[in-house]
C-alpha cells in the first residue's frame, strides 16, 4: 500500500479521544493511552491589562497541557510489548496526520511499539482555540499593525508567534515540562507500571526538527539511567539551538524567531538559567549543562564532543540538502565535530522534488506522489534499519 493510501486511512479514522482504533486493511492498532503532567505550577509574569493579545493565549498553564492522550501504535499480537520506539514531532505541531504513517512503518519494519508523546502545549496538548484560523487571524492582523515589517505571519503559527515574542521563557519552560514528562513516562515503562509493556522494555527514540533536540538532551543526559541502551534516530535535526532557523509560516514568524534568538546569547542564557529558578527545577539542574552544550555550536564544543565520542555509535541523523530550518551543514558541525570525527553516523539526502522542512514528503501534487512514495521508504528503510 503507497504512503497517501496509509496516510489518508490513518488520517480519516485516528481520534485521539477514542481509547482503541483499529484501521481497516492495515494489520496495526492504536491505543489511545493517558498521562497526567505533574510538572511544578508556574505563572508567567501577565497582568490584567499587560498585553494586547486574549488572555487565554499567554497563560502559561492550561487543564489540556496537564492531562492528555497520547497514541501508541502497536501489532495486533496479543500481551504486552518488550521494546518500543519513542517519537518526538516537531515545533508548532497542532496534528499527528503526517507523523501516523512514519510511526504505522517504524512498527511495522522493527516489530516494535512506537509512542507518539506530545511536547507541552502542542498537539492535544494545546487550547482547541489555537487551532481556529478565524480566531488566530484575528492575531495575525494585530501582530501586522504593531510590526508593518512583520514577515512569515499566518494563523497557523499566531499562537506560538504571540507566546514566545511575549514571553520567551515559556518555550524553555515548556522544554522542561516535555523532559520531565518524557522521564516519568519512559520510567513508568521501565518499571513494569505501563499497561502495554513489560517491565525492562527497550526504549529506542525516533525524533523530528524540535523534537531532536528533546532527545539530544535526554539521551546526552541519560536521567536515572533510563536510556543506556536507547538507539537514538534524528530525522531533520540535531544542530545546536544557535544554529536552527524558525522564522517559517508554519512555525514562527520573524519578530517571534528574532526575540527566541535572543535565548542563545550567552548572558541571555545565564540571565534566563536564574530567572527558572522554579519549584521542581533541581530535578532538571544536571541538564542545564548538557542543555549549554546543545545551544552553543562553539562555547559548548569541548564538552559536548566528549559526551559524543561516548554516545556517537547510538546516534544516526538524516539531514536534507535544502532543509532551511535545521541546515544540513549544521548537523554535521554539531553531530559529526569540526573535524569530522566523531562516531555519530550522518547521512544528507536530496529529493527529486520541492520539499520543505516542515513538509518532506508533500502529498500535494498528484503528479509527485511516485516519487513522494520512493523517497518516504528511502528514508524509513534507513531509519528501521538502524532501530532495529
């Protein structure tokens, strides 16, 4: 069956509110299974009348955020499952339409479970209003008269948009809560406490754009041990935080990405590491070190070489050649070294067709799909190849 085929049987049926989904004419299901955040409480600094924007968009907490769904695809076998892939999608992500046939596959071609766990405020995880194009362009229209020079501005990434050049803190403090929400999710499987797996499960990750740089830290940090043993695959990621691009209409715009930027100024970086100084953050103290070496390409290079020269042989990244968001060249300064010798496995590939970063295997030309086909399996063989 050809990736559209799948993509659209997956993307009619999936509900994230339906506990089971079973989907004709494909052998796997997807359990429906939920989490509760315990992440500490904590209040952005908004004040009746401080913004211009709802109040509910910069609210830095939300009952969506701190109990969800997430999707588990997994065989049709009975009992429960002793490995699994954990995968982490991408900045902005509002649906797990395109990430469905990536996870069907990886299942299917290891034989493994394969998690798809939502960053804070993305996905289910994220007010339904975020979603609505009248509502966020009514955003957009306020973010254009403030900033006439406003570039890379939609509905699509207003929410995201108006947060972050608000309250850039947010994006670091949503960072913890996903860490601090993947450890305990991943702990709980460990532990034998997680209805669908055995104790002592393998955890592998598969990772995507921001989502790579969630599992950089958690697999550099290894948090309670718990990722060892993991295979870490990075797809359309791994560079240092400095050298990413988000100004994109499907992620941020330009004033948003400008003020994010700001973040990966060193005495930024310091200011910010005192100013989340929260309750629950020695938890997460031991990554802001790891977290210093992800952001600087050049300030973190010593340490984070090291920590590479380690890990590297449980590393493999596929890069594209004209990604415009995470840069190919990018990728291989950050995972391979600047002298090219770290043993991280880097591969850069090109696709016969337009493809963007956000949309490597576009499904919107008739006339491509062939090609769409041949390139999804290029890349997948490469990935569960790896996973295995």
């Amino acid at each position: 069956m050809d990736y559209i085929t799948q993509h659209q049987l997956l993307k009619k049926d999936f509900n994230s509110d339906k506990e089971l989904i079973r989907i004709k004419d494909l052998s796997t299901r997807i359990v429906n299974c939920r989490f509760e955040s315990r992440f500490p409480a904590f209040e952005a600094a908004v004040t009746p009348g401080s913004s211009l924007y709802d109040p509910e968009l910069m609210e830095s907490r939300s009952p969506q955020n701190e109990s969800f769904t997430y999707p588990v695809i997994i065989s049709e076998q009975t009992g429960k499952s002793d490995s699994a892939i954990l995968m982490l999608h991408g900045l902005n992500e509002r649906s797990w339409d395109k990430y469905l046939v990536w996870a069907k596959y990886l299942s299917e071609e290891t034989g493994q479970a394969v998690i798809l766990f939502p960053i804070a405020f993305h996905m289910n995880r994220s007010p339904e209003k975020w979603s609505d194009a009248r509502a966020m362009s009514q955003v957009v229209a306020l973010r254009k008269s403030i900033s006439p020079g406003l570039k890379d501005a939609t509905y699509v990434n207003a929410a995201l948009s108006a947060r972050i050049e608000n309250h850039p803190e947010q994006f670091m403090i949503s960072g913890m809560q996903s860490y601090l929400d993947v450890v305990r999710l991943v702990a709980s499987i460990k532990e034998g406490s997680h209805p669908l797996f055995r104790e002592g499960t393998r955890i592998n990750i598969f990772s995507y754009s921001i989502g790579a740089f969630l599992s950089e830290l958690l697999v550099m940090d290894n948090p309670r041990n718990l990722f060892d043993d993991t295979k870490l695959c990075l797809f359309c990621g791994g560079a240092t935080f400095d050298h990413l691009n988000g100004a994109s209409r499907f992620i941020m715009d330009s004033r948003a990405f400008q003020r994010l930027r700001s973040l990966a100024d060193l005495k930024n970086f310091k200011r910010m590491k005192k100013h989340l100084n929260l309750p629950g953050f020695s938890e997460f103290r031991n990554t802001w070190e790891t977290l210093r070496y992800m952001t600087f390409l050049k300030e973190g290079r010593t340490a984070r070489e090291q920590i590479l020269q380690k890990i590297g042989e449980r590393i493999y990244a596929i890069g594209l050649s004209h990604d415009k968001v995470v840069p190919a060249s990018a990728i291989l300064l950050t995972l391979k070294g600047h002298r090219m010798n770290l043993p991280t496995r880097v591969d850069i590939l090109d696709f016969p067709y337009p493809y963007t970063h956000e949309s490597p295997f576009p499904l919107n030309n008739q006339n491509l799909l062939a090609q769409v086909d041949t390139c999804f399996r290029q890349v997948f063989s490469k990935v569960t190849g790896f996973l295995k």
